[in-house]
C-alpha cells in the first residue's frame, strides 16, 4: 500500500524536491560520523588520541575542555583556527578517500538524476558534504549542498573558495599534505571503518597544515591570506575542505553559483523525498516540516521511524498524504523505479554505482525476471560488478564488502 501510494505521487508529480542525509552516503560506504560508534561518536576515546598543541592562542587544557564539553567542537571555526589537527585527523581518511576517487554512489544517489531526466526534479538539497552527488546529477542548478563540500578547498573565513574541484592541482597537493603532515588516529579500525593507513601511511606524529606549504599552487588571494597565517603572533590555522564548520552559516549557493532561498523553493515544489536522514535538529531539516505545514505530500526512505516522529512532532503527519517506505535505501529506489518504469534507465548509471549497489540491482533483477527485462540489463549488471570487485580491491584487498540489502 505504502508503494502505491508514493508511485502514484510520484506519478502526479511535476516539481519533486529532495531532502537528503546522511544514510545516502554510509550505504556507499563511507564511514559514519554522527551515530553512536561512528567516527566522532565515541568521544571519550578520541580525547585521548587527538593531537594538541602547544604555544597558540588557547592553552592545551582549554583545548581539551572543548573536545570534553562535545567533540563537535573540533568542527567549529574557533577551535579550528586555534588547534585545525583534531578536524583533520577525524577526517584524514575522508579527506584521502575522496581525493583518490574511493567511493561511488548508491542506487538512491542516481534517483534524483532519473527524475531529472524525466522532467521531474525540482531541487536536491543534500545534506552530505562528499560530493557524490556532484557524480550524477547533470543539471547543477538543481543541486544544493546547505553544509557545504568536502571537494572545495577554503582558507576560513574567505568567502571566495581557492578550488573547487578534487581534481584540481591545489587540492591533489592539499590530499598530499594530509597524507605526510596528519597520523591515522583509526588506525586500529578494518579499512571499511575508516583506517587509511593501510594505503597510504601517515606519520608518527600530526602537523598543521598551513598555507604556505602550498607555494606557488596558491590563486592571487592565497598570498594575502598566507601572509595573514604568518604575521599572528600566535598563528591563526585557515586551510581546510569547504565544509561548514558549526559556528559558521550555511552555503546560500547551488553548484550552479546561484542563490538558492531553500524555502521558496520548498513551497515552489509539489513533492518532497526525505531520504535517508533522522530529521535530527539541523538547521536544513526545516525543508521537511515546512513542506508539512504548506500540505505538500511527503515519502519518506528511511529504515526507522525516527524522521516521521519528528514529523510528527513538529509539523505534522498525515497518514492519507505523507508515506513511508520503511526499507533499505537500495531496496525502496529499485521499487520505485520499477514501478514507474524507469529501470532500464539504470545502464547508464552503472559506472557511477558502488558494489554493494550494484549486488542489490542484480538480486533484484534476477527477482523480477523477464518483468524488469532482466536479461540484457542483467549483463550490463554483471559487467559493471566484475569492474567494481577489481577496483575495490586495490582499496580495501580482501577485507569483505558489506552485504546488499535482502529485497
């Protein structure tokens, strides 16, 4: 019933807009940092591995305080420019991972670009700072990133970003300084759990990274902001991913540069998808209840509960208008697209999917047989596994994927 009823608002619907979070993104195969267990959930431990430093602007017991007080604070802009070794070491294997390509996107990254081909797509307000989305969905003025993007690198607090791209030179050296300045604080952890040191070793010890280790690599506003590094007296640490950090604003620009009012556009739409995110508190969640309250049809992916609570809660939930579709991510987008026959579509995503995936995409079409015209899809299927097997096992050897979600 609940499929039915999200294929035939999907069906009536002209201008869907997305809200997505974070389960996008572990489904991937990125490693989790919110969560209980995750990267920057076990607190207490990672107070005794973080590096502090001594001879800057705050004392090494003010410093650990912060961590202390909640570890998020090491994802703030006034620890940041103090002590810039904690974010780094949280995030050195993101960091790594994403600039030598480690990570490819879900089934439910390449949904939002089928609807964009099929004249649906009003809006994808993405939660994940990653990138992945940027793999896959063609039209960027449909694709807004509020908390901003691990590919860009900043010097806090520029506005102008000094690149924008993984591939650009200035961000390969940037990958390079934190593979030799920052040490693998999970170290001790399997591949796919956040090591990086397997790859790509890091030393003994943590050093900040500054401006001037990028030289002559630096755009025309890199010297003045180095020399800006240089002549505090106690030093200032700028240079980081174009992440937004918890005590700045979020990003008001689509990756088109234009301005985004994420509120108009919530009204402007006909259909929301919230994928894959709790609606926890963050500031973008309001996309979410303000659709409720303007009466606009919800489906929600999501394996628990817990965002329809909170809609519930806040704004709101009808049971005759709002849907959800309580599965894995993989399991509800192959679902739908099914149902609207859409499919087929999916050859030409395969390249861009992760394993695990393209392992659900497989088992489900072996499912539906001659349905989902299994046979010639089915190839192209396997094809793309035997790729995506050989190229994840430069990254992780024979450390075992995670298992495809059961249809």
């Amino acid at each position: 019933m609940d499929l039915a009823a999200a294929v035939q608002h999907l069906k009536a619907a002209k201008r869907v807009m997305i809200l997505s979070g974070a389960g996008m993104s572990t489904a991937a195969g990125i490693p989790d940092f919110r969560s209980p267990g995750g990267l920057y959930g076990t607190g207490a431990q990672l107070l005794e591995v973080f590096t502090y430093l001594d001879h800057v602007g705050r004392p090494v017991e003010w410093q650990k305080e912060q961590l202390a007080h909640d570890i998020r604070a090491a994802l703030t802009h006034s620890y940041f420019e103090v002590n810039p070794l904690p974010y780094h070491e949280l995030r050195r294997g993101l960091i790594i991972g994403l600039g030598e390509g480690q990570w490819k996107g879900t089934l439910a990254h390449v949904l939002p670009e089928v609807l964009n081909r099929n004249g649906k797509l009003h809006l994808l307000a993405s939660q994940n700072i990653d990138g992945l989305d940027h793999k896959v969905v063609s039209d960027k003025s449909k694709l807004y990133n509020p908390h901003g993007l691990m590919s860009c690198l900043v010097s806090e607090p520029m506005d102008v970003p000094l690149c924008t791209s993984p591939e650009d030179p200035l961000y390969q050296k940037y990958v390079s300084l934190v593979k030799t300045n920052i040490r693998d604080i999970y170290a001790d952890r399997p591949a796919r759990k956040g090591k990086s040191s397997h790859l790509w070793p890091g030393p003994a010890t943590s050093t900040p990274i500054t401006l001037d280790m990028f030289g002559d690599l630096l755009p025309t506003s890199g010297p003045v902001a180095a020399a800006a590094e240089r002549e505090r007296v106690l030093g200032t640490y700028s240079v980081k991913p174009g992440t937004v950090l918890f005590d700045r604003t979020l990003w008001t620009r689509n990756a088109a540069g234009e301005r985004v009012d994420f509120l108009g556009e919530t009204a402007a739409c006909d259909l929301l998808l919230v994928m894959g995110t709790s609606l926890s508190g963050l500031t973008i969640d309001i996309i979410a209840h303000a659709a409720g309250q303007l009466g606009k049809p919800r489906i929600v992916f999501d394996m628990t509960d817990a965002p329809v609570r909170s809609m519930q809660q806040q704004s709101s939930w009808s049971a005759g208008r709002d849907v959800h579709l309580q599965s894995p991510l993989d399991v509800s987008v192959l679902e739908i697209l099914s149902a609207m026959g859409w499919l087929q579509q999916l050859v030409d995503f395969l390249p861009h999917i992760c394993l695990r995936s393209l392992l659900a995409l497989q088992q489900f079409v072996r499912a539906k047989g001659t349905e989902a015209d299994g046979s010639a899809l089915n190839e192209a299927v396997e094809a793309a596994i035997d790729i995506e097997r050989k190229r994840e096992k430069h990254f992780y050897g024979d450390e075992p994927a995670d298992e495809p979600a059961q249809l």
